[in-house]
C-alpha cells in the first residue's frame, strides 16, 4: 500500500490515505475522516508511484 496526502476539499484538512498499488488507475467516493463529506477520489500510478490523483467535493 502506498500512503499518499492530500487536502480535504471541504474543511481542508490535511487526509492520509492508502493507495492500492495493484490497481494502475481507480476512481471512488470515500468520506473525509474528519467532516465526513464524500470526496471523489482518482488517481493513477506508474512504477508503483502517483503519476495523478485529484479529490474533488461532489455537488449535492
């Protein structure tokens, strides 16, 4: 697994997560564990390392 950082779209805290390296590219919604609003999570890897990854807040 690899740990990976980013900013919570919502109430901007700073989100560890990890990554599943078997899966090159993946796209799903998980909640922030601090305000518990859903995020559109996607990312993608290369070599085992985040070539892309964007979390976005979803329109309600």
């Amino acid at each position: 697994m690899l740990e990976h950082y980013f900013t919570c779209p919502y109430c901007m805290a700073e989100i560890s997560m990890l990554l599943d390296p078997s899966v090159m590219q993946q796209r799903y919604i998980e909640d922030c564990e601090v305000c518990c609003n859903p995020i559109e999570v996607q990312f993608e890897l290369e070599e085992g390392d985040v070539v892309y990854f964007e979390a976005n807040s979803i329109e309600q």
